[in-house]
C-alpha cells in the first residue's frame, strides 16, 4: 500500500469544491491508478475523519492553441479526481 501522500496529490480550491463542502464532500486531484480503497484509507490516514463515499472522476486536458509555437495545439494534461463524502460532523480543514 502506498503512503497518503503518494495517493492524494492536492486538494481542489475551486468555487464548485466549496460548494461541495457545505454539504460535507470534498475534493482532491488523486494519483491515476489509486482505486477507492486506497484513496479512503489515505484520506482517513491523513486527516483523522471518517469517510462513507469515494466517488472517482476522470477530467479530461483541455484542447489549447499556443500562440508562440505557430498556433501549435497542445492538450492539458488530464487529472483523476476523487470526490469524498465525510461522516456528519467530520470536518476537513484545507484552507
């Protein structure tokens, strides 16, 4: 099993997550083969709460045009979510 700090790579800061935890779901971009098992035991592991629910998305890199390059297109690169439900009364702390 690896380590929580391998498995969660940073927690998301976004208007929408903030939205999310109001109703006590939070969101952190994962590692790409981390299944919910592993991201349940590190979230638990590192910030000492109770999860009920992992839910696990794929946000895809957006289609750019580099206007240096000659209008090269590049894609972003893609990142793996996981958004984690708390148990009532759990809190994370992230800002």
């Amino acid at each position: 099993m690896k380590p929580a700090s391998e498995i969660i790579s940073r927690p998301i800061l976004t208007e929408k997550a903030s939205g999310l935890a109001e109703a006590n779901k939070y969101v952190f971009e994962i590692l790409p083969g981390a299944d919910r098992a592993q991201v349940k035991a590190a979230i638990e592991a590192s910030f000492k709460v109770t999860v009920q629910k992992v839910n696990i998305l794929i946000r895809k890199g957006k289609v750019r045009r580099s206007r240096l390059g000659g209008g090269a297109i590049y894609q972003e690169t893609t990142s793996r979510r996981a958004i984690v439900t708390l148990k009532k009364g759990d809190v994370i702390s992230l800002a």
